[in-house]
C-alpha cells in the first residue's frame, strides 16, 4: 500500500475561516483536504495528514510559538510515519508573515531546504516529493495587518517555486489552479476549496505513484 504525507499548516491541519482570536473550529477529517484526497485515491492508499496551524518552512516563531519550525520538525514526522512512497510539501503561507521579513525568493529557497532534509535522512525507499505551492493570500479581517505586504509577495511564490522545484528536480503543483482563500480571513479555505484541493492533490499523488511503478 503506497504511503503519503501530507505536511503542511493550518491548511493542511483543516482550519476553517476565522473572524477573530478564537478562531472557528477545524473541518471534519472527510471534508480536509487530506481526507478527501483519500477518499479519492481510495483504500489502497494511505494518506497521513500532518499539519500544524503557524507551521513555517524554516523560521522559529517566537510570538506563536510551539514548534512552527517546519524544518526542525520534518526528520521526526519523516522517520515516525515510514516507509513513505510520496511527500506532499504544502509550506509558505506563514512565512509571508510581516514578522519574518522575507521575500518570495526567501520562501522558496526555503521549501529548498525542506528538500534536502527529506533527502538527508536517507529513507528507504527515498520519497517522492510534491512541492505545493499555496494560492495567493489576501490581507483582509483579522489576520490582516499580521500579514501586511504578504499579499504581493504570495503572487510572486509560484514561479519561485516552480523553478526551484525544476532545480531540484522533484514535482510541482500550483494550488491556485484550483484554490482560492476565503475573504473572510484571506488565508484559510471554504469547505468548497478543501473539496476541490483534494481531488486536485489525488491526481497528482496518483501520477507520482505511477512514474514511481514505471521507475
């Protein structure tokens, strides 16, 4: 049975839009992204979902907290869930925090390190990695000022990313093709979204399978 991770943030995690420091809940496990993706490529695949809202590639994030760092937290969720046949990359929309003070080159060299810290652990059989790039944000409600002139940087992610994906020469997926963030809060996704994404993903998951079966 071929294994999947999905690592990703709070879109990856199902967090639903928010109006204020509450927040507002977290979709059900069949209406995430992940799930449906599963539900798509069906029981002879196993999708493993791990997201964690704040998640950033590689930035420590002292006003939130509790191990963002996706980097540092990559080689424990890598070896707990092997062996792995694919890895679904979904980062960057944090990093786009005004906090953090990057650019879309930055994020993007970024998910770059996240590459090679999969390929570093040596895992066997090595992965295939799918590098997503989130859709555009937009600085709207409550989350706006956090993420001032995130919203021009975001358009600029894909193409970054893509060429960095080339570089490294792994798969690429521009979530924008089928995903949009919801006004509200500009950075999470409707349950419409979520549906759409996962079947987007399952295609893709399915391709590497397949190339990796032919491989």
């Amino acid at each position: 049975m071929p294994v999947v991770l999905c690592y990703g943030d709070s879109n990856t995690h199902g967090s639903m839009p928010m109006s204020g420091p509450e927040g507002a809940g977290r979709y059900s496990r069949d209406m995430r992204w992940p799930g449906v993706a599963a539900a798509t490529l069906g029981p002879d695949w196993q999708v493993i979902e791990e997201g964690l809202g704040g998640r950033t590639t590689v930035h420590e994030d002292v006003v939130e907290g509790g191990a963002r760092n996706g980097l540092a937290v990559l080689p424990a969720a890598l070896h707990s869930h092997k062996p792995l046949d694919v890895v679904v990359l979904m980062l960057g929309t944090n990093d786009l925090k005004l906090r953090f003070s990057v650019t879309a080159q930055d994020i993007a060299n970024s998910c770059g390190r996240l590459i090679t810290c999969i390929r570093d652990q040596r895992l066997d059989p090595d992965p295939a990695v799918l590098l997503v790039c989130p859709p555009p944000i937009v600085e709207t409600g409550y989350l706006g000022a956090m993420f001032a002139g995130g919203a021009e940087k975001s358009r600029a992610l894909a193409p970054a990313i893509r060429a960095l994906a080339g570089f490294h020469g792994v798969a690429f997926y521009d979530a924008a093709e089928v995903a949009t963030v919801d006004p509200l809060d500009g950075i999470h996704y409707s349950a419409d979204t979520h549906t759409a994404l996962g079947a987007a993903m399952a295609l893709q998951i399915e391709r590497l399978g397949q190339q990796r079966l032919r491989n």
